[in-house]
C-alpha cells in the first residue's frame, strides 16, 4: 500500500513538472523553477510560458537528459538584474541537456554556463547584457565548456566582457547560425578539439572570432576547426574588457578573426570584411599575450614555489588554411593601444593589411620558407598580406601574399549526433 | 494498514524494546527521505543545543570552512557493524550507511540558533545531500530543496554582524562537493581531522588501518600550530580546494589549492574572471593589493567573490591570514 502510494505521488509530481508552467503566475515560476530544476527526472521537459521572470540567485540544473523550453528568446526571459548570490545565471552540469526559445538577461556573471556536458543542444537562447558594451558585464554570454558533442544553433550573444559565444576545453563542436554582437570576442574556441563553425554573424564586436590554445588550463592540445560561410565584418566596438580578464584585454578593436597557438584550421568561404586593425590574424602566443609564460616559468618566484610553465603547450601557429573568402576593407585604422600594432602602423603610413601573420616558426620545423605551412589561396585578389617577421624585429617583411599560396588538405567536417 | 497493525501490535507486546529503539538513530538510505528530520532520531535534545543520540559522534576540522560565522556542529553516524577504512590523502572510504551531519548556528541574544542541518547519506547509489531547515522553537527541522534565505544580525568584539544568510539548495550541494561528477564528503580526512580525533575513531570502531603518525593540517588561527604559509595552505586546503582541484567545479581555472599539489596561480592571469578591479593576477607575490585572490576573499559581489557560494560577509581573520601571507612571498612584478 504505501508502495502504490509512492508511485501516484511521484506520477504526479512527475505531471506536474511538464504542466505546472502553464498554470502558474510568474511568481510562482520565479519561487519554483529552481524546485522545478532539482526535482526533474531524467526525461522531463520543463516548458516555460511567455514573460519575464526575475531570479536573484543562479539557477542549477545537475539532471541528465532535461529540456527547458520557453516560447521563444525574446518572449520567456529569464532575468537576473540584481543578482544577489551566485557568478552565472543558468549553470548546468548535465548530460544530454537542450535549452530553447529562451531569453539570459543582465546576470551577473556568465549567462548560461554549461560544465562538462555531454551531447547538449543550445537552441535558439539570446544571453545578453542590455545595458549593453560595459566592462562589469559577465565574461561570457554563453559558456559551454568541457563538453562533448555540442550544437549552438541560431542563438544570439551580445554584451559580454569577454566572449558572446564561448566553447572551451570541448570536442566535438558545431557552432551556427548564430549572431554575436557588441562582445569583445564575438566568438572564442578555445583549447577545442574538432569544431565547425558555419553560417554565423560576427559583426560590432571588437573582434569576430578567435580559434586558439591558451596554456594552464587542463585541458591542451586544441585544433581541427573549420570556420567557413560567416560574416565576420564591422567589428570595431573599442575593448571594454577590463585588465583582469587578462589576454582579452590585449585583444586589438577591429580584428575579424585570429588564430593563435594551434594546428589544422581552415578558413573558408567567410565574408571578413571592415575590421579597422586586421581581418585576418595568424600568430604566436607571445605575439598575442605577450610573454607572460616564459618570464613566468624563468622567474624565482616561479622556481621557489613551483608554478611551472605548461609543458604540454605549444605556442605556435601551424597548417592553416585560409581559401575561398571574401576579404576587403581591413586594417584602416588599427587600434594603437596595442603597442606593437601601433608602431607597425606607424612604419607603413597609418594602416595595417588584410591579413596579418607574425612568421614565428618552429626551428624543429626545418629550414623550409613556410614551414609553418600558412596557405592562402584564392581570396580576393585585392586583400593585402603581411608577414611582419616578429623573430627579426620586422627586419625582413614579407607582403607577397603570393609566397603563401598552397594548398592544405580540407579537414573533415564534425559530426555529432544531434547535428545531422 | 495491515503490517502497521501488527507492527503496533508488536510494539504494544515489546514496549521496552520499541522505546529502546527510539535510542538508535534510525536510517533511511532511499527516496522517500523523511520530511522531519527528527524521524532520523539523531538527537536526544535539540533546544538547548545538539545531543547527539548514541553512536552519533561528534567531530570538529582543524582548519573548517568559512561559512559566514556560523557555528557548525558536526555528527557522523555509522551502521553497527561497519567501519570507515583510513586514507591518508582524501576522505576516509566511508561505508553504505554513513550520515554525516553538519547543523548551522547563529549567535542569537545570550545563546544560538539554529538555521539549517545538511545531512550527506552514503547511499548504494552514492552520497544524497538532504536539507533540512529549523523552526523558531528549535523543536524539529523540515526537508526542502530551496529553502530560503534568512537574515542574520548579532554584535561580537568585532562589532554589528547584519546580512542574509543564503542558505544554499540540494543543487548547490553539488558546487563544492562534486567531483568529476560524484558527489562526496569534503571533511573528514586524517589531515584536517588530526591525530586525537583520527585515534578516537579508531578506539569507537568508526575507523580501522590508521596509522599513529600521519600529516596534519595547521590550524588556520593557531600560531603554534604551524607557520604563516602552512596556516594559509590550511586555509586555502579547506576553503578552496573543494572547487579548485582535478575534477572539481574551477577545475578549468587551472589552479589548485589542495594541500601537497598547490597551485594557486602566481603571476597566472586569470581565465574567465569578470571585472576583477582591473587587476590582471591571481596572486602577486609580495603584493596582496595587486592580487585577485586576495580582492575576491574581500568582496561580497556575487560575480566576483569567491568561494563563489556559501557565504555572504567577508571573513575578516580569513582575509588577513592570506593578505599576510601574499605580503611574506618574495616580492616579484609579474610581467
């Protein structure tokens, strides 16, 4: 008896989970969503009406296999504007998680955070700062990482202080449709293993998108990402990260995309156009963070209480193949704050070019011109190039862009059971 | 109906032995979880402070988490018959049937009150995190998933105590005690435990293959315990590490404040902070201002306090401890 009175408690709890929405006032979504989020079982689809529903604390989800579902991005919002306690707004640690038709607004740090999922489906969501361009904005508008088999499809990312659309330490990555705006990274792929990226706006950030390593995170060795078919124009929206988010601080206004410290991406098919300092930027680590790894690892601090420098990271840039894009308008008014930028657009009278690459090479890599096997083929004939020999001081410049023409094999494309 | 029939019947019959029974703690390792938390007979008392019922032993950390001033009063509970077996590096491997019991206190006009009781249960499908929360009259405690949260105020030698004491929820649970996913117990280690408490353990048969010598933590505000580094480490150890570790929610951060893997991050910029005041590090050697540790230990902002749940005032003698001990490294500017 008490068994059969369990299961009719837990059906309807169960019920409940998928129809309370309906029903409810959004004071009653705001005081029990959270309830709604622990007590879902695997399977749940926990659908939202239309409204704006205020939280004032992170809202968690750690059930696997729960859909949270409003009627649309700009019609159920969720709104964290005063946040009292916890850094995100939706945060899940899930397995076979799907978000849709859902608004993130004003949390205080990150949007929606998703840690260390697998198969997760962000659909549809827009995670925004509306006060818009504002350093004490969250870094990140949506923040997938540690995942496995991801899809963001057709979502919006605007406002954060850091990346729009973040995808870190992960594999196995589709990213598209989507539009990232007035971020200072419109995109970032971070430290991810096998990704594409198709089909998405990156425009008034202050950078499109950037595809690289960082060191001294757990996960290393980042590479295999297609980035092809986007728009990634217009993206002059001065930096407003503040210093403490480190390497996007340094990150020039008007850069379309840049790719550091990894291997095998390719670049195709891309409008890259109007972005004032570089649309196109090929580079080191140090060329774009500075030397912070190396000082740091020679530095007695560093050998007293061994901090050690990642050996597992690799900082150069290699095998990238950048064909078939549209490429006009770059590097008109590069952005002076960044020193080395700045003295280079100096020295060629004000302007930077189309595309921009440090010619650091491994001397592992052998004597060979290109061994870095930078490939530019067949992009607007009119896009400029410069290799601006950062070994040498800019001693031995190289602008034929011409010297880079090859070809690399295309990589695969990604795929992930969701996307197909 | 039947069975409870008999059941009474059988109580009528054994008076003694059911009222015996009430002695014992009583145990529930699966869903429904009892909605009072009295059904689990964990106390003889609770009004004027927590009497342990028998076999529920009381415990106490060297160097605790802060959590906002409270009291904590901590329990752990095994199945007769069973033991914990000894570890030196992480939590004791703790049978099925494990409780262990965390009550949270405030200073309240000449005595305290109490707030919440977590109990974490080592289930046969891992450990469940139940939250119960206190009536005014201090008589029982009510499971909930979201409780919430409950404003705070009394005066010490350090002046008016005045905030909102958020309670975390059953998800929260997960932020400090997940690792790679799986739920444990952060506290009873040999370290943080130390000797005295490892080897009462072992004499009430809680805990077998201790050995007599092992490392201890400092206590974080005990100089004669250890020196400055090693009360901060301490400190770090048990207030940190639960998040920053291999496997642990700010795994991604890339530091770790484990005691004996310490990592926290010298002249390291960090990976996804907000706005951290405009400082780019987590720790500058020899200068606490210019360190974002020691800037997040001082604030109570959501997005840039840290530990990022599970307190709502800054812990004053915490923050000088690790100020004076970023001031003690050798001074270095970071690039």
């Amino acid at each position: 008896m008490a068994n059969s009175r369990q299961v009719s408690l837990a059906a309807t709890l169960a019920a409940a989970l998928t129809l309370a929405a309906c029903k409810q006032t959004p004071a009653d979504i705001e005081k029990h969503l959270q309830e709604h989020l622990i007590s879902a079982k695997p399977g749940a689809v926990i659908e939202l009406p239309e409204g704006k529903f205020h939280f004032d604390r992170t809202l968690s989800l750690t059930v696997d296999k729960v859909t949270l579902r409003g009627k649309g991005m700009d019609k159920t919002v969720l709104s964290f504007a005063g946040q009292k306690e916890g850094a995100q707004g939706l945060l899940v640690k899930a397995n076979d998680f799907t978000i849709e038709d859902i608004g993130i607004e004003d949390s205080a740090g990150d949007g929606l955070t998703v840690q260390g999922g697998t198969n997760i489906i962000i659909r549809r969501v827009r995670a925004e700062w509306t006060r818009g361009a504002n350093a004490n904005n969250g870094p990140y508008a949506i923040y997938p990482v540690e995942c496995k088999n991801l899809l963001v499809e057709d979502s919006v990312a605007r406002g954060a202080a850091d990346a729009g659309i973040y995808v870190g330490q992960s594999e196995n990555v589709v990213l598209r449709r989507n539009r990232a705006e007035y971020n200072v990274d419109g995109f970032e792929v971070e430290n991810t293993e096998n990704a594409d990226v198709y089909d998405n706006i990156m425009t008034h950030n202050t950078g499109g998108i950037g595809v690289f390593n960082l060191p001294n995170l757990p996960r290393q060795g980042g590479k295999h990402v297609r980035v092809y078919n986007n728009q990634i124009v217009d993206n002059n929206t001065p930096n407003f990260a503040p210093k403490s988010l480190g390497a996007i601080y340094n990150l020039p206004t008007g850069t379309g995309i840049y790719v550091m410290a990894i291997k095998d991406v390719e670049i195709f098919k891309n409008k890259i156009a109007n972005n004032n300092t570089v649309n196109v930027f090929l580079i080191h680590f140090k060329t774009g963070i500075g030397d912070a790894v190396e000082t740091t690892a020679s530095s007695p601090i560093t050998q007293q209480i061994f901090a050690p420098q990642d050996k597992r990271y690799y900082g150069f840039v290699q095998q990238v193949s950048v064909h078939d894009n549209e490429i006009s308008g770059g590097g008109k008014s590069p952005d002076s704050r960044i020193t080395l930028l700045g003295a280079m657009a100096k020295a060629m009278g004000g302007s930077l070019t189309d595309i921009l690459y440090d010619g650091l090479l491994d001397p592992a890599w052998g004597k060979a011109e290109n061994s870095g096997q930078i490939c530019l083929q067949n992009n607007t004939a009119s896009a400029t190039f410069l290799n601006f020999d950062a070994a040498n001081n800019m001693k031995h410049p190289i602008t034929d862009g011409k010297k880079y023409s090859c070809t690399l094999p295309a990589l695969s494309a990604v795929s992930i059971p969701q996307a197909k | 109906m039947k069975l409870f029939k008999y059941l009474s019947f059988f109580c009528f019959l054994l008076l003694g032995s059911c009222r015996a029974s009430q002695k014992e703690v009583k145990l529930f390792l699966s869903e429904p979880f009892p909605q009072k938390l009295s059904a689990w007979h964990l106390y003889t008392e609770t009004r004027s402070g927590l009497k342990p019922n028998n076999r529920l032993l009381p415990y106490n950390l060297r160097t605790p988490l802060f959590s906002d001033y409270a009291s904590k009063y901590r329990f752990i509970w095994m199945p007769e018959g069973t033991t914990a077996q000894y570890r030196e590096d992480a939590v004791f491997d703790l049978p099925i049937g494990t409780i262990l019991q965390k009550s949270f206190a405030f200073p309240s006009g000449n005595s305290e009150k109490l707030i919440e009781t977590r109990l974490l249960v080592h289930t046969q499908t891992g450990w469940t995190p139940l939250l119960y929360i206190w009536n005014d009259s201090q008589t029982e405690a009510t499971l909930q998933l979201v409780p919430n949260p409950v404003p705070v105020k009394w005066t010490d030698a350090n002046g008016v105590h005045d905030f909102t004491y958020q309670i975390p929820n059953v998800n929260e649970c997960h932020e400090c005690h997940d690792n790679n996913r799986t739920l444990l117990p952060i506290g009873p280690k040999a370290r943080n435990l130390g000797k005295e408490q490892v080897a009462h353990w072992s004499e009430v048969g809680y805990l077998k293959g201790a050995p007599k010598e092992f490392p201890e933590v400092a206590v974080w505000n005990k100089k004669e315990t250890g020196s400055l580094e090693e009360r901060a480490l301490a400190y770090l150890d048990n207030n940190c590490a639960h998040c920053h570790q291999p496997g642990g929610t700010a795994s991604y951060t890339g530091v770790d404040f484990r005691y004996g893997h310490f990592q926290p991050g010298y002249c390291k910029h960090p990976n996804s902070a907000g706005n951290m005041h405009d400082l780019r590090y987590d720790i500058v050697p020899g200068n606490p201002d210019d360190s974002i540790l020691v800037y997040r230990l001082s604030s109570t902002a959501p997005k840039v306090m840290m530990p990022q749940i599970g307190r709502a005032s800054v812990h004053t003698e915490g923050l000088a401890l690790i100020r004076d001990w970023v001031e003690s490294l050798n001074k270095s500017s970071c690039p």
